[in-house]
C-alpha cells in the first residue's frame, strides 16, 4: 500500500469546498508557527535545529513517497548529507553549501554502488534530484538566518527579521490562495495537476503577498516599499510554482499525501513545498537590496 493509499472500503469524509479537516489544520498550523517562533526567538540553534529535523522528515517521506514507483532513495546519506549542507550554510555561507551539496551527491552516487547495477541511474538520478530540492533549498533558511551573524548577540537581528518575513509573505500567499479559492475560485489555473487551484485563488495570493511584503519590509526591516512590492510578487509566483511541483510529484507518484503527521495538513513536505521555492529568491533579494 503506497503512503496514502487507503483501502477501497474506508470511508472517506467530506469536508466541503475546504477540502481539509479545518480545525486540525488550523490547529496544527498554530502549534507549528508557536515551535518555530519559540525556537526563532530564544536561541537560533535551535531553530537550525529544526530545520534540520524538518530535512530528515522530508527525507523519510519522499522515500516512502518513491517507493510507490519501486524508487528505492537511500535514506542514512541523504540525511546526513542534508543536515551537514544545513549546518555548513549557516556557519561557513554560500561557498561551503555548494561544497558540501557536491560532495553529498558523490557520496550518494558511492552508496548506491553497494546495490549492484540494477536500478542504478533511476535511483541515483532520483537521490540528486531530492538533494536539490528539499536540503539544499532549505540550506538557504541557514544563510538567511546567518545574516545577523552566527552568535545571539541579538536575538531579534537581521537573520531572524528576514526568517519572519519571509514565512509570513509565504503564510500570506498560501492563506490568501485558500480564502480566494474557496469563496471565489471558478476558473482552474491547472486541473491537470492541481484541479482545485484557481485564478482566483492565484488573485487573492497575489494581493495578500504584496501587502504582505510591502508592510513587513518597511515597517521590520525598514527596507523601501518598492523592494516590499517585489518580494510579494516574487513570493507569489514562487509559492505556486512550489505548489504545483509538489502536486505534480504526488500525481506521478500516483499518492494523496507523503504521510500523515500533521493533523489536516497531510505530511510536512505538502506544508514546505511553498516555502522551498520561495526562500530562495527571497534570501537573495533581501540580501542585495535590504541587508
């Protein structure tokens, strides 16, 4: 049975156009953002600490995720890799992720020889392309986090301002999507692969990023608004660029949800797919044009 294959018997309950089970949703979204604030907030290892936990999650559920297509991803090298690329980043920057990303890679290419020819390249090719996608794009909130140093000399500085940015203008796309797509969404942006996202959802992320982005960049970084603008806009396409990569993924893997750890949400990576694309971008507009 593949992650979230349920038996053709079970029921299946209806939650209207929500399409979710909104208390628990709502629920496990509070107590999610209150870890992350918590850990933000008092002692910045502890919130890469976090993070690194959230890449070894990702690792077992897109392993689970690949199985359902005989993928076999070789778990202990990707984790370790991955929480070393996280590490590497905050402490040592830009130079010292790529480094550690390609010598991850090699290792893992070096792993899976063990296994013998058979299924070789479809393993491989899949262990880099997981590589990419949730470690070393999550090394990206260890350099963001790194711009107000690597010490809490203060524990509200640049590094944590731009953390908060940006999940709140990532949080804005996703809750502005949501609330326009539920009330307003008529016209499908891509029923293919994602039958529930709309034009009208895709509006109303646009318009909660932007004034998102515009209100957090000059009021907590006291950045110009045009910079505020940008971002939103950049955080938008982004958002549901990542969205709809994940769905993509789900829909070949032939899978509802990589697990079910989060009550209502599905697994952690159907709540990171947004935040890995956008933190990109963001890290690297906010550090030639703010910090």
């Amino acid at each position: 049975m593949t992650p979230s294959t349920l038996p053709a018997d079970a029921p299946k309950k209806d939650h209207g156009r929500a399409g979710r089970n909104l208390p628990a949703a709502v629920a496990s979204a509070v107590v999610l953002l209150a870890l992350v604030a918590g850990t933000l907030y008092f002692w910045k290892i502890a919130f890469l600490l976090l993070v690194a936990a959230a890449v070894v999650v990702g690792v077992w559920e897109l392993r689970r995720g690949f199985l359902a297509k005989k993928i076999d991803l070789p778990e202990q090298p990707l984790m370790l890799g991955g929480v070393v690329m996280v590490a590497v980043a905050y402490f040592w920057g830009a130079p010292a992720l790529v480094t550690a990303t390609a010598v991850s890679a090699l290792v893992i290419m070096l792993w899976l020889l063990r296994r013998g020819v058979e299924g070789y390249v479809r393993n491989a090719t899949a262990s880099v392309f997981v590589l990419v996608y949730l470690p070393f794009l999550a090394s990206f909130v260890s350099l963001m986090l790194s711009e107000g140093g690597t010490l809490d000399f203060d524990r509200w500085d640049a590094g944590v301002k731009g953390i908060v940015v940006f999940i709140l203008v990532t949080v804005a796309s996703d809750t502005g999507g949501y609330a326009a797509g539920v009330l307003f969404g008529k016209h499908p942006m891509a029923p293919v692969i994602s039958p529930k996202k709309s034009w009208e959802g895709f509006a109303g992320s646009a318009v909660a990023c932007v004034a998102a982005g515009w209100f957090l960049i000059t009021t907590l970084l006291e950045g110009e608004w045009w910079v505020g603008v940008l971002l939103g806009l950049i955080t938008v396409v982004m958002a549901t660029l990542g969205d709809l990569v994940e769905s993509v993924i789900k829909r070949d893997l032939g899978i509802k949800d990589m697990s079910h750890v989060i009550p209502g949400h599905g697994g952690l990576m159907d709540r990171l797919d947004s935040l890995l694309a956008t933190i990109a971008p963001t890290w690297l507009l906010l550090h030639l044009l703010v910090f």
